[in-house]
C-alpha cells in the first residue's frame, strides 16, 4: 500500500494568502495530518499539476473570500 507523504498542499492564490492558509494547515497538521504550503513563484495552474502529478490526494486554494472575517 502506498501513502502519500504529503496528504495536503495548501496553494494561495497570492501571496497575500499566505498567512491565512499557514494557519489553517497548523491546525490539519495539529491532528496529525501530513500537510505542505506551496510558497513557490509559479502560476496557478503549474502549481495545481504538480501536485497532481505528485498524487498529493487534496489540494486546498485560498483567495480573496478565504480567511474574510464576518464582523
């Protein structure tokens, strides 16, 4: 059986979003959960197949709606 060293990839849509995405992948990996922050300078779509082709089983984006807080 194979597993997939990194279960989780979280891919900002800027680097704006970086921070928020951080947070949300400290908690997946506080449960135990094999997680990576791809920070690197590529497009949007680079990014996502890579880690496609990687097999990296759930890819989360996050952009401008992501990380908002209601007041």
């Amino acid at each position: 059986m194979w597993l997939s060293p990194v279960q989780v990839v979280g891919i900002p849509v800027a680097e704006d979003y970086e921070e928020y995405l951080g947070g949300v992948l400290d908690r997946l990996r506080a449960e135990g959960v094999r997680v990576q922050l791809d920070t690197s300078d590529d497009r949007m779509p680079k990014k996502i197949r890579t880690h496609t082709k990687a097999r990296v089983p759930y890819q989360l984006i996050a952009g401008e709606d992501d990380g908002r807080q209601d007041p």
